[in-house]
C-alpha cells in the first residue's frame, strides 16, 4: 500500500521553470504509485493552468520519482509509473508539523560558524527527519553548507533534543539523519512512530 501523508512536501520539477513545492491538503492512498488518486495540494496557481513534469513522490514508504501533472490544485500521476519506490525506509515515518528550534553548524570556504534557526519538522521517523526552516536573520533559505544540526523539536509527548547529520538541502528544506538523540526521547520517539 502507496500512502502520501497528509501535510507532505511534494517537489514537482518542470521544464523551464523553477521547481514547485507543493504541499498536500488531504492523505492519498492505492496499492500501487500508478493506481493514486489525484492528490489535493496547495498551489499558487490560478484556475486552468496545467504543468507537467517530474514529481519527487515522498511516500510512507520511501522516495520515488514519476511523471506528474499539476492542474487545478490536483497532482495526477501521468503515463506508466512505477510500481515501487526508489528510496526504501525500514523505519515507519509521521507527517507534522512539529515547531523547532536549533542550531546548525555551517563550513563555507574553510571556516565554520553556528547559526540559529527556526522552522518546523514535517516528517520524523526514528531514522531521521524533514525540517523546513529559516535562518534567525529571517532570509527565506537555510544557509548553505549545513553540516549537522542541534534541534529542539515540540513533540507531542514534550521536547525531543536530537543531533541531525545533513544528508540534503535545499533552500529551506533539509534532510536529516538521526546522529543522536537523547535517551529519554529516543524511546518516546519509537513509541509515537510505531505503526
């Protein structure tokens, strides 16, 4: 079973244009990525404007990449998609959002510096985790260059402190891999995400 959270960032990739992100307003469910109903998003497009392109699909089960068309504030999957994700998870995964705060460690022409940031975590696993945040300095990217992050999260059941090794970013996205966390939380964590 294919599950596209609800809350989920989706980047559609078209030609000549910059990338969209889009977020999605309601959860979406087949057995397979071809069988998916059209997924309600959240766009700035007006009425009547199609764009087709590559979709990054980001599943309760992995990552996977298919052809994709935006029309309406509805993404359909178009032509023979796959049947299975490129980017497996062995961990099961929660949409947010969740407030942070946190700290990252930045290497830019050989000198490192901290800077604070703030956002949200949109998707947590006991593996890793999706932050979309800003710097304190209020630009509406991360800086670049991100190493590893020191992130206060708002979970449910209280704070989970964690240190997140960067494993990609993109403007205000990062992906992140658990390096640490503490104990208390850790046991919380795989708690709250167990299936």
């Amino acid at each position: 079973m294919i599950t596209v959270p609800a809350g989920s960032s989706l980047t559609l990739r078209c030609p000549d244009t910059q990338e969209i992100v889009l977020v999605t307003l309601a959860e979406s469910r087949a057995p397979f990525i071809a069988e998916l109903p059209p997924i309600p998003v959240l766009s700035l497009d007006g009425p009547g404007v199609r764009r087709f392109g590559i979709l990054e699909l980001v599943t309760a089960s992995g990552v996977t990449f298919v052809e994709a068309e935006l029309r309406d504030d509805l993404l359909r999957v178009l032509g023979d998609a796959p049947t299975g994700v490129v980017q497996r998870r062995a961990a099961a995964r929660k949409a947010g959002p969740y407030p942070a705060t946190g700290t990252v460690q930045v290497e830019t022409a050989g000198r490192r510096g901290l800077v604070a940031v703030t956002g949200r975590v949109e998707d947590i696993s006991t593996e890793g985790v999706l932050l979309r945040a800003t710097a304190a300095d209020e630009r509406p990217s991360l800086p670049s260059g991100i190493e590893r992050t020191l992130l206060h999260v708002a979970m449910p059941w209280g704070e989970l402190t964690a240190a997140v090794t960067t494993v990609d970013q993109r403007a205000d996205l990062l992906r992140g891999r658990f390096e640490w966390i503490d104990p208390a939380g850790m046991d919380a964590l795989a708690e709250f995400c167990r299936p």
